[in-house]
C-alpha cells in the first residue's frame, strides 16, 4: 500500500505549518480502522516545513506548541526546516497556509516546475481551498490569535480526510 504523503508549509515551519501537522497526525490516529481493516493512520506521511531559512532548527513556537498540548497533542522533537526541490517531488500535496508561502516557493523551486504543475494541478493548494474557503490561516506569529489559527487548522485537515479517505 502505497502512502499518501502531505506536506503542510508555512513561513518559518514554527506555528501554523507544525500545528496542522500534529493535528493531522492526531485527527488520522483517532481516526481508527478503513472498511479494509487498514489503520487510516497507516495510509498517510505527514511533515511539514518553511519557506524560508529564518527559523531553521528553532522549535515549535511556545504558544503554539502550548496550544497543541492543550489539544492533548505532543510535538516535542520538532524542529524547523525549509522545504526543498527533493521535497516536491517526493510528497503528493504541498498544502500552504497562505498566498505569500507559495510566492516564497518560487525561490525554492525551479520555473520548470511551475509548467509541469499543469500535470499535476492539486499538488500544490492552500489548506483553506480544502474547506471550500477562498483565504489564508491568519499567522499567529502576527495576530497572536492561535485560537483562530487552531480552528483554521482543525477546518483544513477535517477537509483533507474527508476528501482523502473517501476516494
């Protein structure tokens, strides 16, 4: 059985990016058993990383992490990397946490790429359009409203499974 493998991005992989990809591994392990009998955990990788080099190796932002243990959610060991080309081709969705990541991933990724995204339309998306919402998760970083960023998260990754698991 081959994963679905997702990759979350946000600017500096210490808030929003992280967050959702602790929310989406908890949400996947308490999602239980596929009419297959398969764990639903075990059909899915989930990572996430930055756009830029401002917080490599830094961890999870205390409040977001703080948000997280809250939520019964553990995220200790992570640390803060930047996305890379290997990355792209190796994970089946880059879902970015709003319009200025993917203008950031244009210094990552070669121009080639963006023409080959004709096939494969999906692989890059914001994680909001998953929710059937045209917006960006509001970065706490500057709002300092994790609550919103927390119940933005929750939304998208709610919306991955569901459309996800059901294919």
């Amino acid at each position: 059985m081959e994963k679905v493998k997702i990759l979350f991005v946000c600017h500096g992989n210490i808030c929003r990016s992280p967050m959702a990809e602790f929310v989406m591994k908890d949400k996947l392990m308490r999602a239980g058993v596929g009419a297959d009998g398969v764990k639903i955990s075990d059909r899915f990788e989930v990572a996430s990383a930055a756009t830029s080099t401002e917080e490599i190796g830094n961890p999870v932002y205390p409040p977001a992490r703080r948000m997280l243990n809250a939520h019964g959610i553990d995220c200790s060991g992570k640390h803060a990397r930047q996305m890379t080309m290997r990355d792209y081709e190796y994970y089946d969705y880059i879902v970015l946490m709003d319009r200025n990541n993917l203008r950031n991933l244009r210094w990552i990724l070669p121009r080639d790429t963006y023409e080959k995204e004709s096939e494969s339309p999906n692989k890059v998306s914001m994680l909001m359009e998953w929710a059937g919402e045209s917006r960006d998760v509001a970065d706490p970083w500057y709002t300092g409203d994790f609550q919103a960023t927390w119940d933005d998260v929750n939304l998208g990754c709610d919306a991955i499974i569901n459309k996800l698991t059901s294919r």
